[in-house]
C-alpha cells in the first residue's frame, strides 16, 4: 500500500526516502532469490525483511535505480515466476551460480499450510 501512496504522490516529496524502504513486498520467492544472493533477508515477510530488501537493492544499484521507477519489488516478483525461468537461470549463469527452485519452496508452504489446518 505504501508503495502506491509513493506512485500516486499522496506523500510529499521530502518524505519519500523516508517510505521507499517499506514499499518492497517481501513474498516468499523473493526472500528466497535475494537471500540466494546474499542479501540475508530472513524467512518471514514482514517490515524489517521489506527495509533488508531495500538495503541491499541499493547498495548494489543505487538509490535511484533501485526504485525501479517506483515499482519496487515487482520486476523481482516477475523474475521469480516459472514463465521468467529462463531469464533467471541466464542471469545466474553469468554469475556462475545456480538459480534458487522456487517450486519446491511453493511445496513446502503449501505444506505447511495445510498441516495447520
């Protein structure tokens, strides 16, 4: 929600370094991708994880790229889909490094949500 006040400019200007950290939705195959790259964001999606995100976004983009023109986490949640799967392996490739299987994290939430029913 934060993230579109940001994109409607219900905040003033001046107050938008102070929201952007809480504007990145940290789902679970985000956490996942980002913790695959060593962001250490954590297993629960919560405010900290969000402003975790945004740290480290920008410390490796900047503070200006990392806003993704006020679109946050969303090019990272599309990344993470099945449909972007080989988008994500190429990227990591040129890293070296396999991508993280966000199938089986899916699984396993699932999982677990219906053991707590």
């Amino acid at each position: 929600m934060i993230r579109e006040f940001l994109r409607f400019e219900v905040y003033e200007s001046r107050d938008e370094g102070l929201m952007a950290p809480y504007c990145w939705a940290p789902s679970q195959r985000v956490r996942a991708l980002l913790n695959e790259l060593g962001a250490g964001v954590g297993e629960r999606a919560d405010k900290e994880a969000s402003r975790t995100i945004h740290d480290f976004v920008t410390s490796h983009l900047g503070s200006d790229r990392a806003l993704f023109d006020g679109d946050f986490d969303l090019p990272l949640q599309l990344i993470t889909r099945d449909m972007n799967r080989a988008v994500l392996v190429q990227c990591f490739k040129k890293a070296d490094r396999d991508p993280p299987t966000f199938l089986e994290q899916e699984q396993d939430a699932e999982g677990a949500e219906a053991a707590d029913k």
